[in-house]
C-alpha cells in the first residue's frame, strides 16, 4: 500500500482537516492545525508531502521520524502539529485496513469509557452559575473556566475576588460534587498566580491549568507551595522532549498533550508512559474538532493514567459549526453521565461527512485569537 496524495480543508470555526489517499483506496483522516496559524500549518504539511508519496502509510514510526529528525530543524507549535495531523491521518489508513481500532494497535483498551468535561467563559463572565448549571443538565459532571480577563505583572486583588466570586457562583449553582476545573490560560503572571492559588485553594478545585505560561516552568514549584490544588500545564510543549523538563521537576500533577499539537497518537502515548513512571495524571487538551477527538478517545483508550477528556461542545469559539456537523453518525460521540464510551470501529473510530466537508471548505475561515490589552495600553497574554 502506497501514499498517493493529499487533500485539504480549512472549515469553520477554525480547523484544518487533511486527508491522505492510498492506491488501496483506503483514505485517512487527520487534524493538523494550530489555532489561528491554519493556513501556515498546511503550508507545513504541503511542505512535507514529498517525503510521504509513494511511502507505505503503516509504517508510522519510520514516517515521524523521519519528518521530525530528518530536516535538522525540528520541534515547536508549526512542525510538530503538522507532522500531528498526518500522523492521525496514517493510524486512520491502518485501523481501516486491518479492520481495527487504533488503541488495538498501542496494547489494546484499558478502560470502556473516560470521562469528559464541558468549557463555559469566566474570562469575560456572563452567568457562569447558569452556564454550569446547563453543563451538568447536559449530563457532565465537570465543567472548565477561564479565571480571569487581563491580568498584569502586578494588578488588582479586587479581580482576584470577582474570579472567587465566579467560582463560588458555580459550586452554589451545582453543589460540592460538581468537578471545577480553572484556566489561568498562561495569562497570569508569577506574583499573582500565587495569589490566584491560594485564593482559589478552599473550592477544592479539579486542577488549575496553566497557572504560568510553560516556558516559565520554573516558576511551577513556588506557585505549589501556595496550593494543594493540582496543578495541571501541557498544551503548549511539543513532543517528548519539552516534556520531560516538566517530569524532572516534579511539582506537575496533571499534564495535557494535545495529540494535534504534540506529535500525534503515539507520541501522546509516549509522554503519557512517560508522566505514569512520574505518578502524573493525563488530561488531554483538545478544544478542536472531531478528528482530534476522536484520536484523542483512541489514546485514551489505552492509557491507564488518563481521567478526563476536553472537548470543545458549544464551546465559544465554535461559531457557525460545532463539534459534531462533519460527522456522519454523531452519536459516535454521545455523551452518557459525563462520560463517552470507546468506540470498537476501526481507526479512529468515525466517518467525515465529506461532502459537507467540501462545502464548507469554499469559503474557508480566517480565525484570529484577539489581541488584549491591559488598562496603561501595553500587550497581556490572551
């Protein structure tokens, strides 16, 4: 069997789908995007198409290495996602052809479902109570929120209450039980993350996400003597490699790979092998589309130190498609008391509805993430 071309998407709200097609008429699917750069990322992925045509698709291991080591210049947000959604794409082509579901492939299934948490807002609040509330209606049993808006390098403790507020609305809203998850979204900078954590440690939180950007991991350690809450950080490290400074540390309890993000499926699994010898849990980052998903729940499937899955469900960037448009049979996602069942078909595990698919790739999008500023007009993290 042989790689004999690729096609691309750019749909709405903001993913890039990809397809590779074999001369077995077998063809997969992949997600290789970065929120905002998807036209750069498919550039990266056209870039890549000459070391793939004519290659055998199953042979996974030799393919990713080979794009990742083989150009000198590897790693990072564009290159890594690339060689991500190809990567989805291939254990797509696989599972079909053995008739097999991918996490068949990584030891086989190690559980029968995972749970899954529901995003509402909290950076630019509404009713976050309501909005929790209609999550656990829903039937999930866990929700995420952004904590804050704007926060500089030193700012207010009166935007430290209005997050507690926010919190506070939820666990009256939907009681002690209800699994509360907080995303200071790299947004917070060290002095007040520290505040940020030992205010919020009371609520008994799920786990704070990204309580300083990654890039500062050093910080992680000061920040958890503030806290018994775990903390949680791993959306933007890429492959192994960016993880393992984060293990060494041993402050992290919970790390989230994004398998369009990080390497793919297998390299996911890696890292996840990697934080079980460390005791950490896995949480994978995935506010995308479908096919992320769906290759999300294959590595979930085979990994024991897995406990929650992200997905995006009317979710607030999601506007004009949502999660389950490009499928054929959305019930292959339903969710059942806060969880998804995995799924025996092969692959990963669903069918693109590739004539909408099209449709909605003539008029592709051009999603930006805004640009924030703080109160004296200087840049602040989004």
């Amino acid at each position: 069997m042989k790689i004999t071309g690729f096609n691309y998407y750019q749909v709405p709200p903001r993913w890039l789908f990809i397809k590779i097609d074999t001369d077995e008429g077998i063809s997969g699917w992949g997600e290789p995007v970065v929120e905002g750069k998807s036209a750069t990322v498919e550039a990266c992925v056209r870039e890549m198409e000459p070391y793939l045509l004519g290659s055998d698709p199953r042979n996974i291991e030799d393919i990713w290495q080979t794009l990742y080591r083989c150009a000198f210049y590897r790693g990072g947000p564009i290159i890594t996602s690339a060689i991500s959604g190809i990567e989805q794409a291939l254990w797509d082509i696989k599972g079909k052809f053995y008739q097999m579901p991918v996490y068949e492939f990584l030891g086989g299934k190690c559980r029968q479902t995972i749970d899954i948490y529901g995003w509402i807002g909290g950076d630019r609040p509404g009713d976050v109570g309501k909005a929790a509330k209609e999550q656990k209606n829903l039937g999930f049993k866990a929700v995420k929120m952004n904590a804050t808006e704007e926060l500089h390098y030193i700012d207010s403790f009166d935007k430290v209450d209005r997050v507690c507020e926010r919190v506070q609305e939820i666990r009256d809203t939907c009681g002690r039980d209800f699994g509360i998850a907080v995303d200071f979204h790299g947004r917070v900078h060290k002095a007040m993350a520290k505040v940020l954590a030992k205010e919020l440690d009371p609520f008994r939180l799920m786990f704070i996400e990204e309580p300083v950007l990654s890039e500062n991991y050093e910080s992680f350690g000061e920040i958890a003597k503030y806290t018994a809450t775990p903390i949680a950080t791993g959306e933007r490290l890429f492959t192994r490699w960016d993880f393992k400074k984060i293990f060494e540390q041993g402050v992290v309890d919970i790390i989230q790979p994004d398998v369009s993000h990080a390497g793919g499926i297998l390299e996911c699994r890696k890292i996840s092998a990697m934080a079980e010898a460390y005791d950490v849990a896995v949480a994978p980052h995935c506010p995308l589309g479908p096919i992320a998903l769906a290759a999300c729940l294959q590595m979930d499937a085979c990994t024991p130190n897995a406990f929650i899955q992200e997905q995006s469900l009317g979710i607030h960037y999601n506007q004009g498609s949502d999660l389950l448009d490009y499928l054929d049979d959305p019930k292959v996602f339903a969710y059942e008391n806060g969880a998804v069942s995995i799924s025996s078909k092969p692959g990963l595990g669903i069918e693109i509805n590739e004539a909408l698919v099209r449709e909605k790739s003539l008029s592709p999008h051009n999603w930006k993430n805004p640009v924030w500023r703080n109160s004296d007009g200087t840049p602040a993290e989004w």
